[in-house]
C-alpha cells in the first residue's frame, strides 16, 4: 500500500486556486479506519502525511496530499452509522421533518449519497417512500440490501448523476451526510447532485463546522478520508460554482458540531446562511490568521494528555479505552498513546472485534470487557458521543469508574475525587 498516497497539485480542490497555506502538520499517521488483524500486525505499516492548508481565495481548508478513495472505502472499510442510538434518532427526526414539509409519499424519489448501512433510509422506507442508496463500502451497502434498501455499490460523482438523470431517476431529496470531505473530486460531486435533483428537489447536506473544529480543538477529526473541513464561506463559493443555491442552514451539535445545508436549483442566500456568513467574515475565517495559532493549542492538548495520562500510570492505574473510532485512531497515534498505556479499546460495532487500532495496536474488545475488567479509568476517543456512551456506562461510573473526555481539553468524569 506504500503506493497509496498521491501528491495532489499544489491548488484548491474547490476553486483551483495555487494560494494554499499551511497551517498544521500532525506528521506521519496510519490510515485512520485501516483497523489490522493480528497476521498484519508484524507486518510494516504504512504512513501518510497530514498536513492541513486554507485556501487563500475560496476559504476551503483542505489536506494537502490525498490518498485515493479505493484504498480508504474499498472493502474493509469498518464504518457503520446504526452502532448510535442518538445518530439513528437524529437521522428519524429529520426524515420526518422532511416528509411532513414536502409531503413526500409513493410518488417520490429520496437518493442518499454515502447511505451506509441504511441507518436513515429505513425511515423512508418504513413510510412507503421510495428510495435509493449508493455507497461504494461494501460491508455497510450489504447491510443496508439486507435490510431492504435498494443501494449501488458505487462512487457517486458527474458521471454517475448523469446516468441516473438519463434514466429519468431524479430525487425530491438528495441526503449527503458527512460524505462532501471524503470526496476527491469536489465540483464533480456537488454538480452531481444538482443533476440528480428534480427542479423543485433539495439536497440536504450534513459536514462538520469547521469553526467548531478549531473552536473545540477537535484535532483528532482530521485524518486521510476527509480530504476537507467547511465554513458556510467556502460552501457557498462551491454550491454556487456548481448550480446550486445554499437556502438555508442549521448549526447542530452533532459529530462535535456541524451544519446541515439545504440547497436547491432556485431562490437566494436565506437569512440564516447570510448571518453565519457575515459571523465568519468578521472572525476572518477566510484568512489564515484564524486557523494559524491551532497547531500550538493541538501541541498543548497532547502535552496535557500524555502527563495526566503518564501520572495516573505512575499511580498504578489501570487504563482502558472506549470508542475504536477513525478519531480514535488519530489521537492515540498523535499523542503516542499505546499499549504500554491502553490495555484495550471497547466498541459496539462488531466488526471491529479481534481486530487492533492501526499504529498503537490496541486489542478492540466487546463493550462488556468494561464490565468484566473493570480498569480504574477508561479514555472516551468517541467523545462525539459523549453524553451516549456516559448514560450507558452508568453502572461503571455507579462502581467509581472514571472517564477520561480528551477534548476540548482533557478532563475526568466520574469518581468521587480527582487525581
Ligand atoms: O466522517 C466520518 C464520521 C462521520 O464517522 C468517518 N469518515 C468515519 C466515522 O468517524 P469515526 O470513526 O471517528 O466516527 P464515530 O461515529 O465518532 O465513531 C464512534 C465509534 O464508537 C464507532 O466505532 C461506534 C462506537 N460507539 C460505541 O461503541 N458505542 C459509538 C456509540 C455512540 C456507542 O454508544
């Protein structure tokens, strides 16, 4: 896989512009998702540099290097979205929010971009709503056809809307949840959608905010899949370029913060886009003095984890971690959080079990070995799902276990006293 990493040229993926500066570099880490069973754990493991640039003309931040979609989605690719009670309640809502507002029924077409396992097209599907999904993972798109959702195995892009608009299939809907950073092929993707939608159709877009990004020093949500990090400026520039007009926007809490897009062939900037665009050009987050301290607050981070880290060992504490998350994999090769720390990582999607965290090589255990093992404190490297996995875990903090919530700054939950 050495061959794997590609030198992108040295321009904007949205706008082409060559004005891209660097402001990070979290050095040389494994693929993110790229979980190793025991026989690849002899063997050599492949790196990539992750640096981070803003593009002086569109304002998208962006990685600087790339490693091809095939390598980073192919078949193993471990992501599944219904492992989240809240997410799963999260994609309801907004199903139904949707259904009630375009009176969507037998008539309709909803296409979900990246529609995983089909932890939101189930909804439709419950109400007789016709769907299609297209995903090119090819676990999660087996569990979505085992579940009755019609899926393409397949990157979706330019030529792929074309053939679907050729066909006459064009979406009321068109879902893209957190899938526009993992695209290589920006324009292509978004000029897509717009072929795909019906006149009167909407694409709803869910990405992470990266004001929250930097805001909450959510580092470890920057790995090799997600080849961009958003602001309302740059999505405004690339919708535009591309036919589609961003209607409206909310701000959500989720994955740490981020916006859900409502975009369309037709109308203007609505109210809200046009407030958070005027919020980000007085924080100048088009510019690189906005974006230029975060590596220093990323250092600190790390430097903080690793000593509180290194004195609970000293104290002889047992340490444990939960959450096999691609995040995951970023921080603990950040930081250089191993096995001589982590006796093991906990997580409910079963596709994970047996297998070892990519760098760090970490076991990846059942969540009950919390239960069963009972180490004094567990590191939360899902912190996105922070209020989730605290409510489940109740028994274990009830029985004076700790957690360990690593960002926005290191802190312990739980216990009677602190270290
Ligand atoms: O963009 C991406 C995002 C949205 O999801 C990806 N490229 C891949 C993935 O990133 P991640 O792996 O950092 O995502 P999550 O959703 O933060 O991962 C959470 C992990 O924790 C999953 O492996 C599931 C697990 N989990 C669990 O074991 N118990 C999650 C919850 C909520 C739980 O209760």
């Amino acid at each position: 896989m050495a061959e794997a990493i590609r030198a992108v040229e040295p321009v904007c993926r949205s706008c082409g512009s060559s004005e891209l500066q660097t402001f990070l570099s979290l050095g040389s880490l494994p693929l993110a998702d790229g979980l190793l069973d025991a026989e690849a754990l002899s063997r050599p493991e492949p790196r990539h540099p992750l640096e981070v640039a803003v593009c002086g003309d569109c304002a998208l931040v962006q990685l600087t290097t790339e490693v091809p979609p095939e390598v980073l989605f192919g078949g193993d690719y471990p992501y599944y979205s219904s492992y989240s009670d809240a997410l799963l309640e999260h994609s309801r809502r907004n199903v139904e929010a949707l259904v009630g507002a375009r009176g969507l029924g037998p008539e309709s077409l909803v296409v979900e971009l990246a529609s995983n396992d089909g932890y939101l097209l189930q909804h439709y599907r419950r109400q007789g709503i016709p769907v299609l999904g297209i995903d090119p993972a090819e676990g999660p798109a087996r569990e979505a056809i085992r579940r009755g959702i019609p899926t393409l195995r397949e990157f979706f892009g330019r030529a792929l809307a074309g053939q679907l608009a050729a066909e006459g299939r064009l979406a009321d809907v068109v879902h893209a949840n957190n899938v526009l950073a993992h695209v290589p092929d920006l324009n292509g993707f978004v000029e897509g959608i717009a072929t795909l939608l019906k006149p009167d159709g909407v694409a709803v877009v869910e990405v992470p905010y990266v004001l929250d990004l930097i805001d909450q020093v959510e580092f470890d949500t920057i790995y090799h899949e997600h080849h961009c990090y958003f602001s309302v400026t740059a999505l405004v520039r690339l919708l535009r370029r591309n036919g589609l007009v961003l209607n409206d926007v909310e701000h959500l809490a989720i994955h740490g913060g981020s916006l859900r897009l409502f975009a369309s062939r037709r109308g203007e900037l609505g109210a809200k886009v046009r407030a958070l665009l005027e919020r980000e050009s007085r924080l100048r987050a088009d510019r690189l003095d906005y974006y230029s301290g975060f590596g220093e607050r990323v250092a600190r981070l790390r430097d903080e984890l690793r000593a509180l880290l290194a004195r609970l060992r000293v104290g002889g504490a047992r340490i444990a971690a939960y959450g096999a998350a691609a995040k995951g994999a970023v921080l603990t090769n950040y930081v250089g959080i191993g096995r001589e720390t982590l006796e093991f990582v906990v997580d409910r999607n079963d596709h994970k079990h047996g297998m070892f965290m990519p760098g760090v090589h970490v076991p990846i255990l059942p969540t009950r070995a919390l239960r069963e093992r009972r180490p004094d404190y567990v590191l939360l490297l899902a912190w996105n799902f922070r209020e989730e996995i605290l409510a489940q875990q109740a028994d274990y903090l009830r029985a004076g276990g700790r957690f360990i919530v690593p960002v926005p700054r290191p802190e312990i939950v739980g216990g009677v006293e602190s270290p």
